[in-house]
C-alpha cells in the first residue's frame, strides 16, 4: 500500500537551517546528554528530508563531537539508499544538506570530501570579497593559518556575511556539472542549544542567527531546553518582564569571552567594512527583534490562516473531507487538524517566532493510522528546571513515541 497520498510536498525546493551546537556543561546540568541532543536532531531532521526540504547547516568537516556535519550527511545519504531499493517510498523526493561554509573553514574542505557527498551535499563557499572586506584586506589562503589578527577580524566578518547570506538565494558552482545551480534561501530555523562563551565572531553563532530570521520575517523555532543560547532567546521572549539579560549585552561578553574582547579591539583598528554592523548593533536590533515579538507572540506562533480547522465536528477522527491546505483527506484524534498542521506552521511565511508550537518529528500516517510522532513543547523545554525532574520529562519524551512534554 503506498503511503503517497498521506504525504505533503509543500516543502519541495524549501530550504530548513538547523541552528545547534553541543556544550557538555550546559547538557549534564539538565541530566542529558550528548545523545539526547543528536537523537533530537535526527527526529527533527528525517521527516523534513523526507518530504523534499533539503536542511542548511553551517558546521566544519571535522569528526568531533560537537559537529553534526556527518550525521546529517549520514542520515541523507541512508535515505537516499532506501529511497532506491523499490517498495512504496521509491518516488520520493529527498531533500539535499547545503553546508555553509565562511573562509577559512571551507579550506578543510578537500576535492576528495566534496567528492564523497556530492549526492547528497552542498557546499556554500562565503569568501572575503563576499563580506564586503576591501581587495586590500584579503589574506591569501596560504596565509589563514597563521590566525593572525587580520584573519581573525576577516573570519569573524564571514561568518557574520554567511549568516545574512543564507537568507538569500545563491548561484554556487559546483564540480562535474556543466552549469551553476540555485541555492534556496532559508525558509526556517530550528536552534536548540549553542554557544554563549568561546565563539569566534561578532555574535554567539546562534543570536546572529536568530536575528538573521527575525529580519527576514523567517520562521524561528527555539528550543531552549538544551539551555546556551537559545535558552537564553526562548527566556527573553517568554519573560515575565520585558529584562535585557545579561548575555544579550556587549559589556558582559566583553567580560565573559576573550576572543569577543580582541574582536572589539580589531573593529577600532581596521575599521567595519562599509555598511557592516558592528557588535553594538547587532546586540542591540536583536534584543529589540524578541521585545517586538513578545506581545504578539502567540499570534506569531499559531496564526489562524495557517490553521485547517474546522468550527465544529462530530466525525471523531473519520472525517473524510480533504484538507484546504495540502489535500489530504484526514483529521487526526476528533482535534479538527489536518496532520500536516504542524508541518505548515514550519513552512509558513507569516510565522516569525515559534516558542511554544509542537515540532514534528519521526512519521506520521493519515487519520486511523498509527503514528510514532514525537512531539515537544519548546516553551516548556525552555523553563525545565535542572535534576531529577528534567530528567523524567526527557525520559518521558524518549520512551513514549506519541509523548509530549507539558506542563
């Protein structure tokens, strides 16, 4: 029996960037772990694959284990297989990973890597000149591991480029092909974790992302139980009061972070190329961008013209009328939602914040079937408290498929 007519491809040509980075200490204060986190990843990234969005993400070509490069590209390249063996899922369109790459990293990058994965991946090469820094300014590759003050500044400006460059559509050549192809802008993020201490540019990665969305409109999903960065974003929105935290200001990184304070004093001496914001800046149209969306932001989460319900209905789950959204003739549970609810929430762009909606993740069948979905509320992640308590909600949410942490 094929499953195809319970199937969406409203993601097709989408481009999802997964924000996520993995910091031992901030894991074990919450009683997880580093499997917990790749383990959400997979779940979260496997459905959108399978339904043709390809997935953006910005590590390095190392194998350690903070990096998640191989473990998409893995995970890619077995549906791929899968997808070629025959059976009902032989026709589907599987999505590619596009790994953004800023100089110097993409350096690591051999003719032999990128060989290797040419089916499944992409790599997005953002050079200097691509960061707006001067034909003067521009290290020689020869010279980018000398870590050098100019290479630290110009790393720290492509990585900032790469970021607002993701947002939009590229042109990337890429080996074998006789012409360029198309690189999709981002459509949505999904952060979880991240750095606040130890990084290398302007901006902890994962806030300069987030605020990289913000500006765009673009879809944010944060999850912020793993604590770090988005942590501190999920908290910021969903504050109480409207505080500026400390780790959305440049005076406590200036304190907290070394390279962030070395950065500061390169930006005095070389001077921002011509329309680049500093750190100031950026620190400060952030923190505005999550006080513009807390008012608003169940609205911004759930907005009703993205919702398939209807008024009232007494089928209980049999409900045969198809969806006004993807076509699908199913309504899940007698809750009046098509099961591609969550879905379109991803792949909507009047979303701008997404805190407290359900993700998707694992496979989901039509309406009477069964469905091993893992759902998660990333506002309650986001306000877990530490020890014994968290670690029952997460083995909760592990254990049982259909789970969800509430509170």
């Amino acid at each position: 029996m094929t499953t195809s007519k319970y199937r969406s491809r409203a993601s097709v040509t989408r481009l999802i960037a997964l924000a996520i980075s993995y910091r031992r200490e901030q894991l074990l204060a919450r009683g997880l772990g580093l499997k917990h986190l790749r383990e959400l990843m997979l779940r979260i990234a496997r459905p959108m694959v399978r339904q043709g969005a390809s997935l953006a993400y910005g590590g390095h070509w190392k194998e350690t284990e903070d990096n998640f490069t191989y473990d998409l590209l893995r995970l890619i390249a077995a549906e791929q297989e899968d997808n070629s063996l025959g059976g009902p899922d032989t026709n589907l369109t599987i999505g590619r990973l596009y790994n953004h790459a800023a100089w110097p990293s993409y350096l690591e990058v051999t003719p032999r890597i990128e060989a290797q994965w040419i089916n499944s991946c992409r790599v997005v090469r953002i050079t200097q000149e691509m960061a707006g820094i001067a034909p003067a300014d521009v290290v020689p590759d020869s010279e980018a591991a000398r870590r050098s003050d100019r290479v630290i500044f110009n790393s720290a400006l492509t990585l900032s480029a790469m970021r607002r460059l993701a947002m939009t559509t590229m042109t990337i050549a890429v080996p074998e092909l006789p012409t360029p192809e198309n690189v999709p802008e981002v459509a949505a993020r999904v952060m979880l974790g991240g750095r606040v201490t130890e990084y290398a540019g302007f901006l902890p990665g994962l806030f300069e992302e987030a605020l990289a969305s913000l500006e765009n409109n673009s879809p944010l999903y944060v999850l912020g139980g793993f604590g770090g960065a988005a942590e501190v974003i999920a908290g910021t929105l969903l504050d109480p009061a409207p505080i500026r935290r400390d780790e959305l200001t440049v005076e406590w990184h200036r304190q907290k972070n070394p390279a962030f304070a070395k950065l500061l004093e390169l930006s005095a001496q070389f001077g921002m190329p011509a329309g680049v914001p500093g750190a100031q800046e950026l620190f400060d149209r952030l923190f505005a961008r999550l006080l513009a969306a807390r008012p608003n932001l169940a609205a911004t989460s759930r907005p009703a013209s993205t919702r398939p319900r209807r008024a009232s209905c007494s089928k209980r789950g049999t409900c045969d009328a198809p969806c006004s959204w993807c076509g699908r003739g199913c309504i899940i549970s007698g809750s009046c939602r098509c099961c591609c609810e969550v879905e379109r929430w991803l792949t909507s762009s009047s979303t701008t914040v997404m805190t407290t909606a359900m993700l998707l993740a694992g496979s989901r069948t039509g309406c009477g079937k069964s469905s091993t979905s893992l759902s998660i509320r990333a506002s309650t992640w986001a306000t877990t408290s530490k020890g014994r308590s968290c670690r029952a909600s997460t083995r909760r949410a592990w254990c049982s498929p259909s789970s969800a942490v509430s509170g």
